[in-house]
C-alpha cells in the first residue's frame, strides 16, 4: 500500500459554551452528511435527517443527515459501537461523508440532547475534529462501520423545542 495520500488536515474545534450536538456540528461546518462512531451511550442522540436541531445557534448552517453507526466490522468480526462499559464496548469516536471523501477523527460522542436540555453530555464539552480528505482511507472506514444505525429521530420533535 502507498500510505496516506493525504492533500491537508483540517481542524475543527467546538468551544465548551457551543451547547449543540458535536456531530450536527462538524456535519454543518463540512457542509456535508456523515456517518459516525462515537460511543453512542446514554444520554443518546438519534440518528437525523438534515434538519436544524433544536440546540442549535441560528449563525450556523443546518446540519446534513448524520447517522450514528451501533457497529462495525473488521476482517470480518462484527463489534459494537454502542459505549458504556463491558467487554462489547466501545470507544470510537470517527466518521465518514456520505459519499466523497472526507474522513474525521474526534474527541466527542453523539451523546447529550438533540432538541431540550441542551447542556447534557457532550452538548457541553469542548472538543477538537480533524478532518482528512482521503479517498483510501474514507473506503476503509466505510467498511469499518458497514453495521446497524441507530433510530432515526423525528425532526418535529426538534422543531417543537425551538419554540
């Protein structure tokens, strides 16, 4: 294998007073929909279709689809993406676009609130996103979390909570 063919990294940081989901976040800032692991645990966001969630802040774009992957497999072996402890847990916290090739690595879970109590899990951290364009490695992943997706939640609920 060539290795990394990578054109640049990019770096995305989300303040701790940002109270809002982080991957809507890095899906709205990319401008593009994403498929993630992140130690979905509870408190759980959903799986969403593009939509504004109802903890977001009005400066920002509106974040595409974001799927939140509940496993993977290697060579092979499924696994859990699901986090909390035990031996099938797991703390992943990466993505890829939904087509092209983008490929991010994080340290924030899709855990916290979507729509109402917006300072939950990690609605409230700070944290930081790199992001690599790399068509090897997004195909890699793409394999990886080639599993089950979380549920998908209603936007209409998210709209509700805005008002």
């Amino acid at each position: 294998h060539g290795g990394l063919s990578v054109a640049g990294i990019e770096l995305l940081a989300k303040p701790t007073y940002l109270f809002v989901p982080p991957w809507q976040l890095v899906s709205a800032l990319l401008a593009q929909p994403l498929r993630v692991a992140s130690a979905w645990a509870s408190p759980e966001i959903a799986s969403y279709k593009a939509g504004k969630p109802g903890c977001w802040e009005d400066h920002f774009a509106t974040p595409l689809e974001v799927q939140v992957a509940t496993s993977g497999a290697w060579s092979g072996s499924a696994f859990s993406l699901r986090g909390g402890g035990g031996a099938d847990a797991n703390a992943a916290k990466l993505a890829h676009s939904l087509g092209g090739g983008t490929c991010v690595f994080g340290d924030l879970d899709q855990t916290g609130s979507y729509a109402q109590n917006c300072w939950w899990g990690q609605n409230r951290r700070g944290g930081l996103f790199f992001v690599v364009e790399d068509q090897v490695l997004h195909a890699s992943l793409e394999a990886l979390l080639n599993g089950t997706t979380a549920p998908y939640g209603t936007q209409e609920l998210a709209e509700v909570a805005i008002v």
